[in-house]
C-alpha cells in the first residue's frame, strides 16, 4: 500500500505541474464568471428572473460536463500516457520498484482525483455566484440535490477518461489520441440523438446521468441500469487499457 500511495503522490504532483490543469480551472470559472453575467444581464435588461441560486450551479454543470470537462478530462489523460511516451519519462517511471499494475491505478486515480476537484470547485464558485445574486429560492433539498449531482457526475467522467486511457494506449501519437477521441465523442453524440432507443449504452449520453436523479417520480430501476452499465464499462475499460500498458515496451 505504501508504494501505491507513493506512486499516486508522484502522480498528482505530475499533473499539479502541468498546466493543462491550470488551464481547466481558469476556464471553468471563466465558464461561470460569464454564465452569471449573461443571467444578470437577462434579468435587468429583460425583468426575468434568470437562474435562481441552486438552478445556477445546475445551468453550469450541465454546460461543462458536456464540454470544458470531457476536453481537459482527455487532455489530461493523453498527457499522463502519451505525453510521458513521447519524453520518454515512462521509462524512468517504470525504473522504480513499482509493478505496471500500481503505476497504471496510481495514473488513473491522479486522473480521478483531477475530475472530482473540478466538479468540487466549480460546484463552489458557482453556488457561490448563485448565493450572492440570489440568495431567496435555495432549500436545503435543492442544496443536496446539487452536491449530490455534482458528486455523482464522477462516474461517466471516469468512463470517458478510462475510453481516452484505452486509445492513448493503443496508438503512440498523442495528437492521434487527441482527435480520434473528438471524432468519437461527435460520433457517439450524433448516435445518441439517432438511436435515441439505446442512448443509455453511449458514453457521452451517460454525461447527464445526474438529471435522473431530480426527477420527482425517480426511476430508481434506470439509474440503477445506468450505474451498471457505467460500472461494467469502467471494468472492461480499465483492463483493456492495463493489458495494453503492460504489454508496452519502453
């Protein structure tokens, strides 16, 4: 356990160097910076109401995880893989006494670790933004339902970063990853909307996972269909991307 959690801690001090990370934070409270100005705009030049203080952190989820978040999660996770390739620095990480198998969990936990402090802090700044420019429609209900939307958005982000880990090992050019990964999240988009019937199967569509749990009927068998799904891609995902890291030579 001790050698895991000193690779992890190589990990993430990796990727806090990088500034692919900084990059995604900026952006991110780029995202809501502008998200609430546009809504204060709306409101004074319209008389609307625009987004109360929980529905704005709710507006801005459901923005960045269908862009900002799916495009840093990959970059990340190219960098972690491809980048270290194309250095060469994979080497000098496969020097230490550490097995393929803690190295590759140590890399997709950093990636984990990556995704939940985003959410966590664009949950913060954007429940913040909500709270000073509307401080009269939040409930205790509507807090926890956000928190826990955010939390629970882990899991198809997790899925998608694991299918990007799977390219970033199967072909050695980063810039190769980086755009089949786009073409297949535009792919799998345009089949969402096409076979609307078996959209549950489709990472991308699994992004929005979150919206059944604020259904007020809550279909508890569709969310559970949905975690299994998520939960027998990350399996299959992950050991797929394994077998390829390990079977790589340097």
């Amino acid at each position: 356990m001790a050698v895991f959690q000193a690779a992890l801690v190589n990990e993430i001090e990796k990727l806090y160097k990088k500034k692919k990370a900084l990059v995604a934070v900026l952006l991110a409270l780029a995202v809501i910076v502008i998200g609430q100005l546009a809504i204060v705009g709306v409101r004074s030049g319209f008389g609307l109401r625009g987004a109360g203080s929980v529905e704005f952190p709710m507006l801005v989820l459901s923005v960045v995880v269908n862009t900002i978040l799916p495009l840093f999660t990959a970059l990340v996770a190219i960098d972690s893989f491809s980048g270290e390739f194309s250095q060469n620095s994979m080497r000098i990480t496969l020097t230490r006494p550490v097995s393929r198998f803690k190295i590759f969990t140590a890399k997709i936990t950093a990636i984990a670790l990556f995704i939940l402090a985003m959410l966590f802090l664009l949950l913060f700044f954007s429940m913040l933004a909500g709270f000073i420019f509307n401080t009269n429609s939040a409930t205790w209900v509507s807090v926890f339902q956000t928190v826990f939307s955010y939390i629970v958005s882990l899991l198809p982000m997790l899925v998608l970063a694991l299918g990007v880990v799977l390219l970033a090992n199967t072909f050695k050019n980063g810039i190769s990853v980086f755009f089949v990964a786009i073409l297949l999240f535009i792919g799998l988009k345009v089949l969402g909307v096409l076979f609307s019937q078996y959209s549950s199967l489709f990472m991308t569509t699994q992004l929005d996972w979150y919206n059944l749990f604020l259904i007020n009927s809550f279909p508890l068998g569709k969310i559970i269909r949905q975690f299994l799904i998520m939960l027998g891609s990350c399996i299959m995902l992950f050991t797929a991307g394994f077998y390829l890291f390990d079977k790589k030579e340097f």
